[in-house]
C-alpha cells in the first residue's frame, strides 16, 4: 500500500506542477478564443497547487 501511495503522490505533484507551469499557454490560448483572460489560468493554478498539496500529504502518509 505503501508504494501505491508513493505513485499515487509523485503522479499527483507532477500532474499539478504541470498545471502551474502550463498556465501561461492556457490563458494565451483561451485569450485568443475570446474567452475570459483571467479566470481560466487561476483555475489552473488554483487546482495546480491543490493537486500538489494532495500529492505531497500521499507521499507524506507512505512514508509513515
């Protein structure tokens, strides 16, 4: 159980830093699109940070 959580919370911290890190191509593409030019990468971030809190509490609790 202990390594599925490991992996469970190394796929969650990369999956969310890639959210993070990714923010400026969404909000340049949804820009272009006509959308909103600030909500859509603060949601990004937001669950990006959200993700990786997630995943570092899994690697936190494998390793207890």
């Amino acid at each position: 159980m202990a390594i599925a959580q490991l992996l469970l919370g190394l796929v969650l911290v990369f999956a969310g830093a890639g959210m993070i890190l990714a923010r400026r191509v969404i909000g340049a593409r949804n820009a272009r699109a006509g959308g909103w030019k600030t909500a859509t990468p603060v949601l990004w971030v937001f669950l990006g940070v959200l993700l990786v809190m997630n995943g570092a509490l899994q690697i936190t609790l494998s390793a207890v």
